[in-house]
C-alpha cells in the first residue's frame, strides 16, 4: 500500500546536533503558582534507549520516555526529530516536552509525549483478534504517517526512521495508528551528499 504513495529519492542529510537541546518546549515543570510535576507512575515498555513510563501531568496521564546518562545522545536526536518545524500529524506521536532529572552520575533524561491506553501495535495485535475493517484502517493510517515523515512539508524535511516495526506503532482510541520511536531517524538535505553526513549520526 506504500508504493502508492508519491516517491521522493534525496541523496543526502543533515547530521544531528550533539548539543544539549533547550529543555521543556511545552513547560511541564513547576512554578511558582503551579506546583504540579510530572510524576511516573508505572513502565509500560523497555527499549534498547531507555524505559517507557507512564506518567501524570496536570490531571491527565502522557507517556515518558526516560533515559540514563549513557544514552543522553539519544535523548537529543530524538527531541531534535520531534522539535523539527511543521512536524504535527495525526499519524506521529505528539510531542510535549523535555526534562533534564539529577545530578552527576545520577542525572536522567526525559522525553514526554501523549500517551496512548491501547499501548504498541504489537502488543496489541498479540492480545486481541482484529477485524480485516480495523486491519485496514490501522495500515492506511501507518501509510499517512510514513508518507508524511518521508516528504517535505513546509520547512520540515524529510525524515527517515530507521526502526519502523509493530513495536513502535501506537495504536489510538479509534484504532488508528501513530508512528513513534525516533532514535534512530535521520532528516535529508537534498544539499549535501548521504556519505558526507551518514557517519556523524549518533
């Protein structure tokens, strides 16, 4: 269903910055009139970058994704994908914001997103039969988001994830999916060549 789409070969990319981003694109800690911080309440995943929290902000419950000081470049190629101008779709995880936590050795990193109660296509697909209506809907909607990713819009370029499987497809109240998981994506300069640039991504 893919090749439908329209394609687009780019022979180059930009590689990703490896200074710390600016934290907290959406404030979600603190002030002084607002003491409410984020606070984990249960994992509901495990990846090879970090551990999938669920999490409470504000009465209302968003997934964090918190990674050890080892992987704290992850944690900034991830943002800089989700930070990319014009990168809001329906089909893409939305992004909140980003923490730093601790001090030292013990310092983690925090990425915050919506959070989605049916969890991971692939957990889902495990647990429960799926009508072909619903199996349609969920691959049209994959495809809207991977043709998004992979074409230019606006002052977005394009995006490679990298690491697209069940695992890292969320599957929304309406059994519609969103694509998530971007450390290991890369965006595309059409002005520089793929082999000037591929090795400086982390």
């Amino acid at each position: 269903m893919y090749w439908l789409c329209r394609r687009y070969r780019y022979t180059s990319l930009v590689s990703i910055q490896t200074s710390e981003p600016s934290l907290l694109t959406t404030p979600l800690t603190p002030t002084a009139n607002d003491f409410q911080p984020l606070q984990l309440i249960e994992i509901k995943a495990r990846g090879r970058f970090g551990a999938v929290w669920k999490a409470q902000w504000r009465n209302q419950c968003v997934a964090c994704k918190v990674f050890p000081l080892q992987d704290r470049q992850s944690w900034i190629s991830e943002h800089e994908i989700y930070n990319l101008p014009n990168m809001q779709h329906e089909n893409v995880l939305q992004f909140l914001g980003t923490e730093k936590r601790g001090e030292g050795l013990d310092t983690t990193f925090w990425l915050i997103t919506e959070f989605h109660q049916r969890g991971s296509l692939y957990d889902y697909l495990k647990a429960n039969l799926v009508s072909w209506n619903s199996l349609c809907l969920i691959a049209e909607s994959m495809v809207r988001g991977l043709a998004f990713l992979h074409e230019p819009s606006g002052s977005k370029p394009p995006i490679a994830h990298r690491d697209f499987k069940s695992k890292n497809v969320l599957l929304m109240n309406d059994t519609t999916a969103c694509i998530a998981d971007f450390g290991l994506a890369i965006k595309f300069d059409p002005g520089k060549k793929l082999c000037e640039n591929h090795g400086q991504v982390s």
